[in-house]
C-alpha cells in the first residue's frame, strides 16, 4: 500500500491513475493511510486522494471530505464533493444528514466561486425531487448566472448570458 500511496501523490500521471484504481480496490484497508496522506498533501495530490476516498466509500474519510470543502483550491473542494457524494444516501441517518447539509450549504453559498458550488448542486441532484427542488428554489435568484441557470431559472431583474464563456 505505501507504493501505491507514493505513486498516488507523486507526479507521473500514469502511475496516479493507476493506483487509485488499484487502492480503490484495496478499499478499507487504505483508508488510514490515505487519510494521513491527505494531511499533508499538496492541492494536486489532495485531488488524487479525495477522489481514491470517494471510489472506496468509507465513512471514515468523511470528516476529512468535509473539512476539505473548505479547501482555496477549487479544484480539491470540486474533490471533496465528489468524496461525500456517495454518502448522501448512507444507511445511517446521521451520516446521509451532515452530507446532505454539507453539500446544501456550498451549493447556497454565494461568495464562494462557481465550479464547487455547481459541483455540489450536481451531487445534490442523486437526491430526490423533493430534497432538492427547495434548494434549487433559493439558487433561482443566485448572483451567479452558471448557478441560476444550473438551479433550472433565471431572475428577469439579472439575465443570464448564454455564452460559452458564463
């Protein structure tokens, strides 16, 4: 396992590739070292391990998730979504909750940049229509055009473009 934890927070991207799949069958067994890795990982190994946690789907890396939804790069909080979603429908209620909270509350939240929260609302979508549609009622008005339009509306006071490039 400590290879392919070396190869997973290393350079090459070959390597990288494959040892997420060969620790995502490894599964429970790499959690603890993959959570220790994330630890001190840089934002590009942090992203490698985030998504090697989300194919295993252990609990136990949830609370690392979440504490990486507070992450400056997009790109490891894009990650991190990607690690909770398989637990918004856990078994246990409590679990599924604070999933659901977590993804909810960076999906609502205006200051942040776009590509996580879109993320989050596109997890969200694995619930039902019912979890979701209020959610995406409150994003209608969304200062952000790409968030609007993904909430399914605009707001006539604040068009949104449909370029490319919104």
């Amino acid at each position: 396992t400590a290879t392919l934890i070396a190869d997973l927070i290393g350079t090459d991207p070959v390597r990288r590739e494959a040892a997420v799949a060969r620790l995502a069958i490894v599964g429970e067994r790499a959690v603890d070292r993959l959570l220790a890795a994330l630890a001190d990982a840089t934002p590009d190994a942090s992203v490698f391990i985030l998504r090697t946690l989300e194919a295993i789907g252990s609990t136990r890396a949830l609370p690392a998730a979440l504490a990486k939804l507070n992450a400056t790069s997009d790109a490891v909080t894009i990650a991190a979504v990607g690690a909770i979603r398989p637990h918004l429908r856990a078994r246990d209620d409590g679990i599924a909750a604070q999933s659901l909270e977590a993804l909810t509350t960076l999906a609502l939240a205006a200051e942040r940049s776009d590509p996580p929260r879109l993320a989050a609302l596109e997890a969200l979508g694995d619930m039902g229509p019912e979890t979701v549609q209020p959610i995406r009622d409150r994003l209608r008005d969304d200062p952000s055009a790409r968030v609007r339009r993904m909430a399914g509306g605009t707001s006539a006071a604040q068009p949104a473009p449909l370029d490319a490039s919104a």
